[in-house]
C-alpha cells in the first residue's frame, strides 16, 4: 500500500450531481466485495435519497474529488433508529476500485471525524464487514477505534460466511459530559 496522500485530492461535502459516481462506487462494494451485507445494488435514486436521510438529520456525507472526478465517499450515518442512540454515528467509507491504497480512505476518515467532532456526535461505530478486511481495520486503528466486539458468520455473502467486527472510538468529549446541552447539530429525527 502507498502511504503517501493523492496530491490533487479534494474533500467536501456531497451534492445530487455526485450520485452516479457514488452509486457506481458502491455498486461495485455490493457486487464484488464484503464490507457491505447489500446484495443488490440499490439505484441512484436511492442512493440520494439515503443522503438525504444522512444530511437532514445534521450528519456528514462527503465526497473525496480528484479533478472533476468522484474517488470516494463517506458519511456518518445513525447507528441504530432509538433515541438513546442519537449521540453515536456508524461511519461508512467506500473508495473506487481503481484507486484504492492511495490514501483516499485515510483522508475521508480524517474528514468525517473533524466533521462530526462540530456536530454533538459523541461516539463512533466502525461496523466492518468480513474480520478479513485488514485494511479497514488497519485505517480504523490509525485514527484512534478500539475493538469493542465481533460477530462471527451474521453474515452469508459471495458462498461463504462472514463475521463483523465492531470499532469505537470518542467523537469530541465522549461519555465525559452531557451530550444535550451541545445537541442543536442534530436532529431529533433519530
């Protein structure tokens, strides 16, 4: 792997001309790989409408550029539908195929921690799937997530099984204070 940074790689947040290269990008994941338990690759109708759902409710959804170009996407979405949850984010990283190794991940990571880090998320969930994918257990480790579990064979994908290994990590003060007094960032929509 190349440690060294794409140079003319761009992070911000994404917009609706985005989603065929980020429906691509997944489509790609859901086909031929693990990290997501998606079978069929949703439309990009569909795609949209999931960021919707992310950036109403305050979230980050960002996009990492190369010229005009779409290589990657991460947002920071609900971790689980119940109230109590409102405070803790799932993160989701997906880079083109043709591009991974180059640090895009890294760089998305980076981002969408400082971006939650100015939101009132206090806790993020790194659900990996496949126990196999060192590279984003690797990259989730750089930036700080503790193993906090695994989930063996939950998963059936591509004829065999695959199990989930669950990362944490504090977003800003973590459990250190209260979350509500900082909670204007966020929907209630949760």
């Amino acid at each position: 792997m190349n440690d060294a940074l794409p140079t003319r790689l761009q992070v911000r947040g994404a917009i609706e001309d985005d989603f065929a290269a980020i429906t691509a990008i997944y489509a790609h994941h859901v086909l031929t790989g693990t990290a997501t338990f998606e079978i069929d690759p949703p439309d990009s109708a569909e795609m949209a409408r999931r960021w919707r759902d992310v950036t109403q409710r305050g979230l980050p959804y960002l996009v990492a550029t190369e010229g005009a170009d779409v290589v990657g996407y991460a947002y920071a979405g609900p971790y689980r539908p119940r109230p109590a949850y409102r405070f803790t984010a799932e993160d989701s990283i997906y880079v083109r195929n043709d591009v991974c190794g180059r640090g895009i991940g890294r760089t998305l990571l980076a981002a969408l921690i400082e971006a939650c880090e100015r939101s009132s998320i206090r806790q993020m969930i790194a659900v990996i799937g496949d126990s196999a994918n060192g590279a984003s257990i690797s990259v989730h480790a750089k930036f700080g997530f503790v193993h906090a579990g695994l989930l063996t064979s939950v998963g059936y994908k591509l004829g065999r099984w695959l199990d989930v290994v669950l990362m944490q990590r504090f977003i800003g003060d973590g459990d250190t204070t209260s979350p509500i007094a900082t909670a204007s960032n966020f929907s209630e929509a949760s």
